[in-house]
C-alpha cells in the first residue's frame, strides 16, 4: 500500500517561503502550514492568490480583481514602426513607456504615434512627401524612356538619312518630353 503525503509550507513576508512534502501527516515544525496536496502554489507565491482553503486561485480571477498583472502579449515600439518584443508572463512588467500594446495601422507605412489620442496615425506630412517623390520618379523615369525612344530618330537625322517617319517620331516624341518636363516642373514646385 502507497504511503500519504501532505504538504507543508513556510509563509514568510507574505509570500511562500518553502514548501515539503512528508509522509503521513506530521508537522515537520511549528513554522509549517499544512496546505491540500493539489494546492498548486510554488515557492514566491504571494499568499493573496491562495483562497482560505488554500488552493491556488487562476489567474484570470486574479488579474480581474487587481491582484496580478497581465501585460502578456506583443508589445509594439512607438518610434520605429515594425519593431515589436513579447512578454510571455503574468505580473512580468512590460518593456517601457515607449512600448505600446496598441497595434500599428495595417497596410499604412507612413504612420505616427499619436501621445494624446494614444493610438497610430497617418502621418499626413510624411505621405504627402512620398507620394511627390513617387509621382517625381515616375515623370523621370517616363521622361528617360522617352529620350531613349527619340535616340534612333536623333540619330538618324543628325546623320542625314531621316525618313519622313523619323521626322514625324522626332516632333511626337520631343512634345512627349516637353511636356513631360513640364508636369515634373509642376510636381517640384
């Protein structure tokens, strides 16, 4: 036949201090406390999160009366966005006051943190500046392509042998770059 055990701890600063198990149910000493077997508790447990018969309450109950703290879960850094840490315990404090468990915008990479309103937004000034330096690189880029379509025609006017369809891809493609210039001028100012 199997032999019993109880379980016994020592309470110290309002935390456990020790906790044994012995066989049948003697008292290792006058500081020990008998708790139930399945109590559930471990050593610098707060005494709080013990209920008068001594089994551990869940830290859901706990965290809901303000015993406990959760701060479990991805925290996101305010200042560089896509930068995050996790914390993966109960009552572990979280990374800082630069660190929020607000999540970013999605689908949105110019955003801010917003200290008044506590949660990311557009940063208006940062967008407007890509999108014109965007729709810049576009008119450079349309602009290139365009000198390097008139190139043949160039040439082969320069060198004497311009058909009449040469002549006519010049003055298209050359009013194509003119006015490409001139929506890039407007894009700049």
């Amino acid at each position: 036949m199997a032999e019993e055990y109880t379980t016994w701890i020592i309470e110290k600063d309002g935390r456990v201090y020790r906790v044994r198990q012995v066989p049948g149910d003697k008292s290792p000493g006058p500081e020990w406390r008998q708790v139930p077997n399945d109590w559930r508790g471990n050593p610098e447990d707060d005494l709080a999160w013990f209920d008068e018969d001594g089994y551990r309450i869940p830290d859901t109950v706990l965290i809901k009366e303000g015993k406990r703290t959760d701060n479990r879960g991805r925290w996101y850094y305010k200042e560089k966005i896509g930068e995050t840490t996790l914390v993966y315990n109960v009552d572990d404090p979280g990374p800082g006051d630069e660190w929020t468990k607000e999540e970013p915008l999605k689908d949105e990479p110019h955003q801010k943190w917003d200290p008044e309103k506590n949660i990311f937004i557009i940063d208006e000034e940062k967008k407007e500046k890509a999108e014109k330096e965007q729709r810049i690189a576009e008119k450079k880029n349309a602009i290139q392509t365009t000198e390097q379509k008139i190139l043949r025609s160039l040439i082969a006017k320069e060198g004497g042998r311009a058909t009449n369809e040469d002549e006519q891809y010049f003055v298209k493609y050359s009013t194509e770059i003119e006015t490409l210039r001139n929506e890039l001028k407007d894009i700049q100012e």
